[in-house]
C-alpha cells in the first residue's frame, strides 16, 4: 500500500514527449499512385513541421517548416498533385513546390508580400491552384485594420495570382466542379465564428477559370445555421455539412432539394479552427460512395442508397480522412493507442498501420483506461466528461483511502477532449491521482443545443460544469474532496483561474498560458478570434464591458485562496507575461505557495519538448508540496515560494 501521488512511473515527462509528434494533416495523391501524405508536428525539432509519405520518404528540408499562419491557426498548409507538394513556410508564408522528396523547395508566391495561403487544391481541369489567401500587408494596427482574406487562383506557371471571390471576412474550402465550370466555398463574417453562421456559396466560372461570371453567386445553404466542407460528388452534385437538424450531418444537394445522407444524432462535422481537418472524404474513382466519421466511427456511405457501413478498425476515433478506390487513409485513436496513420482496406478490413505518433516501452497495465460518465450540474442540466482513475501494476492505494483529483480543462472553449491514450494525462493517474477531463457545457459533439448553451455565459457554465463533476465524484467516493486540483491551457486555463478566483472547490490550480484578462482578449487578439466573444459573452461595448470586467480573473486577484502555479511563454500575444506575473504576484503576497515560469521564445501554447517537460514535472512537483506527499524521482529545479 502506497501513497497516492507517491507512485514510480516509467511514463516520464521525457517519454511523453522523446520522439513524439502529432499528425496534422493527411493528403492523399489520386492522381499518380495512390501515395498518401502526411504532415509531422515534431515536438523534439521545436515544434517544426514535417511532410512525410507513406514510401517512407521524408519532404521536408530541415531549413523549412510546412506550416501556414492563415486565421493564425493554419491547417490546409499543403496539398498533393501528381507526385509534387505544395506547401506554406512557416519562417516566410510563401508557397513552396517541391517536386519530389530531396528536391530543394522553389517559391511559387512573391516574398515579403505580406500574403499567406492555404487550404489550396490543384485543379487539373484548368491547370490552376486554387486556396484561401490572407493579405497582411493592409493591416494597420493604429486604425485596426484587418487582414484581407479572399479566395484566388493561382496559375503555378507563370506565377501569377487572381482575386475569384471577395468581400466577406472569411473563406474556407474553395473546390471546382468536376465539369469545371463551377467554384464552390464557405464564407461567413464578423462576428459569427464558423461553428454559429456561415455560408456555402457556388459561382460559375470565365471560360479560363481565372475568374466568376458576374451575377452567378448563389448561397447553396447557411441560414443562421454552420454549415461547413462544401465539395462535388463525382456525378456533380453539390454537398455540404449543415447542423440544421442540431447536429452536424453530410447532405447532398439534389435540384431544389437537399438530402440528409447521415440524419443520425450524431456529429460528423467538427468546429473549424484549422484548415483541411476532413471529417468526410468523397471517393473519385466512380464508386459513388463516401467515407464519413460520425462521431470518431469510421464509416462507408453509399451516397445514392444513404446506407452506412461500419469499419471496424480496432480504434474508438479517426478524423483527417483520405478515400479512393476502396482504400481509407486516416488518423485512428484510441483509449489503449496513440494517433496512427493508418491504411484501411474496404472490402477486405484490412489495417495497417503506416505510422505510429509514437511507440513507448510501457507495459499497458501502467494505463488508466477512462470511462465517459455524465453528472448534474447548475439550472438541472447535464455535463459529461472522461473519468481516467488511477492505475499502476506496482501499485494499490492505501487501505480505505481515496486519490488526489485533478481536472481538466479544455480549450476552445470550443472545442472537445477525446478518450485517446494521452501520456500527460497517464503521467498522472501512474502516479496515483485521479483525473476527470471535462466537456463542460459550450463543448462540441453533444449537438448544437449543448455547443450553444455556453454562448453569453463563458465564465459561467464551464466552471459550474467543472466545479460539478469535481464534487460529484468527491460525492461518490472516488476521490478525495479535500485534495481536488484543476488545470488548463488557454480557454481552458482561463476556466481554471476563473474556477480559483470565483469558486471555493479547488484546493491549488496550475495555469498554462490562461487568459486572465477577457477586456484584453476582446481588445488586442487576432483577426479570427476577435469577434469570438461576441457570443461568449457579448459585443465588447456599453454595458457588456461591465460584465468583461467581471469576468476576469485579473481583475479578482485578491480572491485567489489556494496556491497556483504559473507556466507561460514570453512570446504569447494572446496572454502577455504581464498577467501571469500579476496573478503570481498576488497568490505570492498572500503567502500562498507559487511558482511562476517564463519559457523563453515560446509563445501561445509549448511546443519545445524541453518546456513540456517542465511544465509537467514542475506541474506535478508543484502539487506534491501542496497535497503533502513525496513525487517521486522527480528532481525538476522549480523555484516555489512561501515554501
């Protein structure tokens, strides 16, 4: 009998991230062999990105980094035609073509243009590109100026680039009819986000694609409803994701009539936050079938029939897609696996794993396998959550005694936390604690009625949600109610100081670059987001600002009892350093236990894997010298005060 929290682990903050990466991305060629490609978040190459294929060839030259910055979260930073890649640099925004894995990259877009791409696909019908650009050159801070964000073409011979469709704030998902007469994409403004309004739009085409016939444009669906992925079926109908039935389900237009292929209660789109994360992919070579994720369930549709058949694949989740002549690419997931690249064959059921996100010598008895449970919360509503409880083959907890909890908050806030095996959260419960990942109310994949219930009330009902399931477990028994601990990075970090200055029911919290100050995040953030707290909480004007102010746990400091920890990046323009220092500051001068850590060129989220590190070792030192228990083999130098 041991401890809980004292526990010896093999699954350190090195392994967690020794060798790690993330896909980000999947492309798949179908116009020359049928090779798939990949993109690499590589966290032991400090965050760099990589495109990979799946003979085994490694694209990208280690002076380059294949990532966008479009909506400053990126996605869609490169795509495939017949055996040449396109890609976005992260160091200079410019387009890149390389056309084969050791052939040095070759600019395709001016330099030093201010303009940044993405989302782009190679027409062969005209023999043109086609992608989202963002002109940051018109940005002017002084009178806020915005980037200027369009939809054009680009001829990849003569270099020259066309402005196709103009004036909205956003686009996304430009792609031609199969005929090549018509463009279809998704627009939608300030101050929607695209999982609250947009529009799928069509347009017919000049004769040399270099442009839209005036008067053409039609809204093909949007109605205060997100609608999202617009795409052709191989026969030319039109198809979109609309969660216009409160749930995102793939539809097909027909004539005048629009069919719900998927009218399940369950989601097949996800929130857009980044470019080309496909959810539904549309098989090209004439089969008249579909590949759809609905709820992480990877399916096959036979569009004309709307029958789903289920692929049993051995894994819970896959997302980023890739379908055509009766083999899927994608990424799987689940509880006891890491993210693969995998290779399914439709009739056979084949899997093969084409690359593994990572390979750990731990025996899987060290793993907490998570339970999805639900409990009540504020106004007799629901939230729901991951439960992973404490789990180590070397270790039982002591006699009648009950486990440290802590919980987590995700980002977002909308967004969504899976049951995928995660070593920062089996970090933990290896150690003895409990932890309980929460989709409070304002989440994505309980429908729309459940995503929008957040909307005026952020700073309300994530912490009721998470504050509820903390006492809900302490109730049944499962954990400690004395010794519950909260954290979160971002959205989500603002939900826990948030949580630590307005609710009594944590007893220490850990900060990773949360937002302290909602007036700034409203005032000073990028163009994407600057109209997100609109609807989260309300315009930032008259007596909203009130309530900005309320909201802020800057503004609370003097109400923080229990002691924090602070992790940030001395890069991050979302949360300057100044409102981490503050906080710290604050908790300090009550003499509370604090720690505060300032990452050197880091900025909004950690991707250096020497920073991960500490701030999960230092997370967890943190919490032993609160709770009162020995961490063991855990020598991280942490400068906490009030000791």
């Amino acid at each position: 009998m041991d401890e809980f929290g004292s526990w010896k682990s093999p699954i350190t903050s090195i392994l967690a991230t020794k060798s790690s990466l993330s896909f980000q991305e999947v492309h798949l060629d179908k116009t020359s062999g049928g090779l798939v490609y990949w993109s690499e978040l590589r966290y032991d190459e400090a965050g760099r990105y990589v495109i990979c294929s799946s003979d085994g060839k490694q694209w990208t030259p280690k002076d380059y980094n294949a990532r966008t910055s479009v909506h400053e979260y990126g996605g869609g930073s490169f795509f495939v035609h017949n055996g040449t890649v396109y890609f976005s640099n992260f160091f200079d925004q410019r387009l890149y073509v390389q056309t084969c894995h050791d052939a040095k990259p070759t600019p395709l877009t001016p330099a030093d243009s201010g303009w940044r791409y993405a989302d782009g696909y190679y027409c062969e019908k005209h023999g043109l590109i086609y992608c989202v650009r963002e002109d940051h050159s018109v940005v002017d801070k002084t009178i806020k100026t915005e980037a200027l964000n369009t939809v054009v073409c680009i001829n990849p011979k003569t270099e020259e680039q066309f402005v196709l469709v103009k004036g909205c704030d956003f686009y996304s998902r430009p792609r031609v009819s199969p005929d090549g007469k018509k463009l279809i994409w998704m627009q939608w403004n300030h101050p929607n986000m695209p999982w609250d309004s947009t529009e799928v739009c069509v347009a017919d085409f000049s004769d040399d694609g270099y442009s839209m016939v005036d008067g053409t444009t039609k809204v093909v669906a949007g109605e205060n409803n997100s609608v999202m992925s617009p795409d052709w079926s191989c026969d030319g109908h039109m198809m979109y994701i609309s969660d216009k039935t409160d749930w995102w389900n793939l539809y097909q237009v027909t004539g005048n009539e629009h069919v719900n292929l998927t009218p399940v209660l369950k989601e097949v789109g996800n929130p857009h936050w980044t470019f080309a994360y496909y959810t539904v992919d549309i098989d090209r070579s004439g089969s008249g079938k579909a590949a759809v994720c609905i709820a992480g369930v990877l399916n096959i549709l036979d569009i004309q029939t709307k029958v789903l058949t289920p692929l049993n694949t051995g894994f819970d989740g896959h997302r980023l897609v890739q379908y055509h002549n009766g083999v899927i690419f994608c990424v799987a997931s689940g509880p006891k696996q890491f993210p693969c690249v995998i290779k399914v064959e439709e009739q056979s059921g084949k899997v093969q794993i084409l690359k593994e996100s990572r390979t750990v010598p731990v025996n899987h008895s060290y793993f907490s396998i998570p339970t999805e449970i639900r409990w009540p919360t504020t106004e007799g509503k629901i939230s729901y959550g991951f439960f992973y409880p404490p789990q180590n083959k070397d270790y039982t907890g002591p006699s009648g005694g009950k486990p440290p909890l802590l919980v987590k908050a995700h980002g977002g806030p909308t967004g969504q936390t899976f049951n995928t095996l995660n070593l920062n959260i089996q970090y933990f419960t290896s150690r003895g604690f409990a932890v309980l990942d929460v989709n409070y109310r304002g989440s994505t994949g309980y429908g729309k009625q459940y995503r929008h219930t957040l909307r005026t009330k952020w700073g309300i009902y994530d912490l009721d949600d998470c504050c509820a399931g903390a006492q809900h477990l302490a109730k049944e028994g499962k954990v400690d109610g004395n010794r519950l601990c909260i954290d979160g990075g971002s959205a989500g970090g603002y939900t826990t100081l948030a949580c630590l200055a307005f609710k009594d029911v944590f007893k220490a919290g850990c900060s990773h670059y949360g937002i302290g100050d909602l007036e700034m995040l409203a005032r000073d953030t990028h163009k994407f987001e600057s109209r997100y707290l609109d609807t989260m909480i309300g315009p930032y004007s008259g007596e909203h600002i009130k309530t900005y102010k309320e909201r802020s746990p800057i503004n609370y400091i003097d109400q923080f009892s229990c002691p924090i920890a602070f992790f940030q990046g001395d890069e991050d323009q979302i949360v300057l350093p100044n409102q981490a220092e503050s906080m710290f500051k604050a908790v300090k001068d009550k003499g509370l236990l604090a720690a505060y850590v300032l990452f050197k060129g880091e900025q909004h989220g950690f991707r250096k894997a020497e920073n991960i590190q500490m701030a999960l070792d230092g997370e967890f030192l943190f919490f032993s010298k609160v709770f009162g228990f020995k961490a063991a083999d855990n020598d991280v130098k942490l400068d906490i005060v009030n000791m």
